[in-house]
C-alpha cells in the first residue's frame, strides 16, 4: 500500500514538473519570420534603421540575409554595400547575416541579359532565388526598401518562387505618382506585380499624415534615446561621414546630426524602419486589399476589374513604431 501511494506521488511530482516545460514548449511554438532585407542603404538615413530594427528583434525576424541595390543618392553600388556592412557590423553579425551586392542599373537594362554568367546584380539574385527555393511550408519574405530591381530580376530568373515569397515593398506614393524607391526603376515595378507574386505597398505619400513619410523624429529625440544606447560591437566601424562608432546608437544621432531637416519642428522619416514594424506589428498600421493597379510612367492606372490583387499599407501608428525603437534601444544597453 505505501509503496503505491509513493508510486503515485512520484508520478503527480513528474507530471506537474513537466507542465511549465509544456507550456514553454508551447510558447516558443510561434515560428519567427524569415525575412530577406534588399536596401539602397547608403541613401540616406532610414535604411540604417530598418536594418537595426530587424537585428533589434531577434525574436521576431529570422535574418537570412541582406542584399543591396544602387540609387541616385548612395554614391554607387559599393557605398550601399558598404553602408549595409557597416550596420550588420555594428551587431557583430558578419558571421551570420550575409550580404551581396545587387543591381546597379535598372530592370529594363539588366533583364535581356539574365541569363548571361556575372549579369548586373547576380549575387545578389541568385541568393533571393536560392533561399525562396528553401521554403516548404511558409513564405519567405521579402523586404525590398529600396528599388524594385533585384526582386524582379529574380522572379524574372526563376518564375517558381513566385508561390514562395510575400514582397512587402517600402515606395510609392499610391494612389498619387511618384516617389523616390519607383523613380529608380520604374521599369522593375510591373514586372513584380504582374507576376502575381503576393505584394505589398508600403506608402510613403511624402508631406501626407496617412504614409510613411509621417513617422519622423527629429535629432533632439534621437540625441536623446540614441546616443550611448544598444548593444556594443565587438569591431569600431567608420562612419560615412567619419568618426569611430561601436554603437548603432551612437551612429545613429551621428548620421542625424550630419542630415539636412524638413518640417516643423525640422525632423526626418523613418521611411523604411516602418516595413519592419507593420511586420511585427500589424496594428500599426492599416491595409486593404485593391484590384492590382498598373504603373503608366510615374502614375498609377486603377484596374478595378483585374483579378489579382495587392495590399496597401497606410495610416502609421508614428508613436507605437518610435517608442518601440528607443524601448528596444534601451534594453539592449549593456548598462540597463
């Protein structure tokens, strides 16, 4: 009799000694998002903070990689690769994020010659395909922040992994023309959508509450939650304008303090940082679901009777996405 009783104890202590474990179990079952990061990172100042923003949420976002495309403003394709390399180091992540250099030149000139070994951009587009090709049971997605180039010559390459990726693009000024990620290469815009991949327009209509353009901070804020703040690198990075930095934060109010202000109080966008926060977040942001338009020059062209359908991005939330930065900022500091 004693010794069935203390079998039975033994078994009720196991079981409730097995529960939290369960329950943790169970709480670590929500799957990170497989994200891949394309960036003129160079160009000004928000491509910096999208990729810290990815790299601040390990939680969140699995960072297979980074890639980089050229615009006007990133002194060449070499200074966006640089700039890309200067944040991956500044979380001591060289060893885990790769990165590789993409297009240049527009999709208009760089498609006729996609199949030719050492293509503008090939690195770059062979490493979106070959991580697409990797998904079995889950989309990998896509983060285009810059043009739309080496997404469409990827789709243009190897057509399957449209069914294996979600782009969710920071450009556009939808439904009014223009804006500077689409002026790039205007040609790379309807290859992408047209190839029925599931996409996505994160709106910047510049001087407008409802885009991206609306979540701004200025260089008092920044100087206030940036400087000393986030994780210390292991490797000092110099700066584009200059400096030693071991510290994102520290570069950060450094590359505010260098950038020229717009607005009243004078402050900039954080553009491409909000792709990263919808993403985590997606009340943070609104979406609806529209008939894909088409692009016409600069402009875009309603096709309220075509099938296949996009999803636009607007109205940020401006204080849940800063706050959530400099919170992340904050307990990443080695001192808090």
């Amino acid at each position: 009799m004693v010794k069935n009783i203390s079998i039975c104890l033994l078994a009720l202590f196991l079981l409730a000694a097995c529960k939290p474990t369960s329950e943790k179990a169970k709480n670590n079952s929500v799957k990170k998002l497989k994200i891949l990061i394309d960036t003129d990172a160079n160009n000004e100042l928000d491509d910096q903070h999208a990729l810290a923003y990815a790299f601040l949420n390990p939680d969140v976002f699995d960072v297979l990689g980074v890639t980089v495309n050229n615009t006007a403003n990133g002194f060449g394709i070499q200074g966006q690769y640089d700039e890309a390399e200067r944040i991956i180091t500044l979380f001591d992540l060289g060893e885990k994020v790769p990165l590789f250099m993409g297009a240049d030149k527009s999709y208009a000139e760089i498609a006729p010659s996609i199949s030719q070994p050492g293509f503008d951009g090939q690195p770059a587009v062979d490493f979106i395909i070959s991580e697409a090709m990797k998904m079995k049971d889950e989309k990998l997605v896509l983060v285009p922040i810059g043009k739309l180039t080496n997404i469409a010559l990827a789709i243009l390459k190897e057509p399957k992994i449209i069914d294996k990726v979600r782009v969710v693009w920071l450009g556009g000024n939808y439904p009014d023309p223009g804006e500077y990620n689409l002026e790039n290469d205007i040609s790379s815009v309807n290859p992408v959508i047209e190839s029925g991949v599931e996409f996505e327009m994160v709106t910047v209509r510049y001087g407008e509450p409802s885009g991206t353009a609306a979540v701004t901070v200025t260089p008092a804020e920044m100087d206030a939650h940036m400087k000393g703040a986030g994780p210390v690198a292991s490797q000092t990075i110099t700066g584009r304008h200059g400096g030693e930095f071991n510290r994102f934060g520290e570069y950060s109010a450094h590359l505010f303090a260098k950038a020229e202000m717009y607005g009243n109080p004078p402050s900039r966008a954080l553009f491409d940082m909000v792709v990263l926060a919808i993403l985590k977040n997606e009340k943070w942001g609104q979406k609806q679901e529209i008939p894909a338009p088409k692009l016409i020059g600069t402009a875009w062209e309603e096709q309220p009777d075509n099938q296949s359908k996009v999803i636009i991005w607007e109205n940020f939330n401006r204080d849940a996405i800063v706050d959530d930065l400099f919170e992340l900022m904050k307990k990443t500091s080695p001192e808090i």
